[in-house]
C-alpha cells in the first residue's frame, strides 16, 4: 500500500511537475513501459522453475497481459506528439539467488501489482482526460486482478498466510532501501555537478586571460615527457 507521502508526490507530480509539459509526461510513460516489460522477464522466469502444466499456463497468461501493457505504453508515447518510442531499459538480475523458493520470486511480483494498482490508479484520477487516462484504466482493470491471481497462487505454491505475510514485510523494506539509496546517489550526483560546476566557474576566470594570449600566438607549447611523469 502507497504511503501518505508517496500519495502527495503523486498529486503534486500531476498538478505542478507534469502540467504544460509533454517532455515530462514522455519520460514518465517511458518508464511505466520499462517497468512492464521488465515485469514481464522476472515472470518468465519464475515460470520456468515450475513444473506444474497449469500453472505454467496461468503465469504465460499473466506475461501476455504485462506484454500488452508495455504496448499500451508505447501507444500512449507515441500519442504526445508523435514522438519515437526509445525504450528505457533496466538492468535485470535475478531477484532472489538459486535455490530460494520460487514462491518468494512470486511474492514480489504480488507487491509490485499491489503497488502499481494503486499507483495507476490515483494517476488516473488525477490525470486531466488524454491518451494516459485511458491506458491507465485499462491497465487497472487487469491489474487488480493480477492481485488476486498472485496471491492465490502462492497458496497453490505451498506458502502459508503467515510465510507470506513476512515475505512481503521483507519485500516491501527492499524495496524501501533501495529507493533510498537510488535517491541518495541522485542527491551526491547532483551536489558533485554543482561543486564541479562552482570549481570550473572560478577557474575559468583566473585562466580566461592566459587562455587567449596561447591562442593569439598561434601555438601551445607542450611538454610529453612530464605528461608521462604524472
């Protein structure tokens, strides 16, 4: 479940980040389909660990849906001014190591359909009408149901109520952790831009004179061998 905070980001994002601004919805929509498609690799390879027909059956359904909504995207893209769709790839590893219970793989799939059904669905209502709306609810729609079908089939994959109620605790704190730290190094990226920026500013001004008397001469002395010393 969304938090308060992550909520209000939303709202603001809508109403103050995305207004006027096609590039931002763009980018945004950009990730919503990397997002999908990666979904779609992590089911995949949860199926292929399961031996059961049937359930291999339900979990390719599941990957066709994911599939259409990463198509859904790109069609919402390409509506903002009829831009070329760049895919925005993740890197994907395996989200558990070998030997884990496949369930747990599944028990992460379970919160981030919770997560996106949520979050899909405040978009949608904040969002004024356009091509994002109504992707948006249609994704919903199977969205929701993605809840219940994951949730079941951990059932299926023998996990107890209580095994997956401390999975998802689990999974949530990851997930939590790592945005954390994804924002940390925007945070340290983006102080070491403006202190680089602030250093070649008072640089540049106590160089500018001796810069341009070296290019009237037409020439610039240069000294290899203590290049090669540093």
């Amino acid at each position: 479940m969304l938090s308060a905070l992550e909520r209000l980001k939303i709202r603001l994002a809508v109403s103050l980040g995305w207004a006027g601004s096609t590039d931002r919805v763009s980018e945004v929509i950009r990730g919503f389909q990397a997002t999908e498609a990666d979904g779609v690799w992590h089911l995949y390879r949860g199926m292929t660990a399961i031996d059961d027909p049937k359930e291999r059956a339900i979990i390719f359904g599941h990957c066709l849906e994911e599939e259409s909504h990463s198509d859904a995207f790109v069609r919402a893209y390409r509506s903002y001014g009829g831009r070329v769709f760049s895919p925005s790839h993740f890197e994907r590893k395996a989200l558990y190591p070998d030997g884990t219970p496949i369930w747990k793989t599944f028990a992460f799939v379970h919160v981030g359909e919770v997560d996106a059904t949520e979050r899909f669905r405040l978009l949608s209502q904040e969002l004024p009408r356009g091509a994002l709306k109504e992707c948006l609810r249609g994704v919903v729609s199977d969205e929701e149901g993605h809840v219940d079908l994951t949730y079941a089939m951990l059932k299926r994959l023998g996990a107890t109520d209580r095994a997956i109620g401390q999975e998802v605790r689990w999974v949530r704190f990851r997930r939590f952790r790592e945005h954390w730290m994804r924002l940390g190094k925007q945070v340290i990226d983006g102080f070491a831009n403006v202190l680089l920026s602030v250093v070649y500013f008072v640089f540049g001004v106590f160089l500018y004179g001796p810069a341009r008397r070296r290019l009237r001469e037409g020439f610039v002395q240069y000294d290899n061998n203590r290049l090669k010393q540093l």
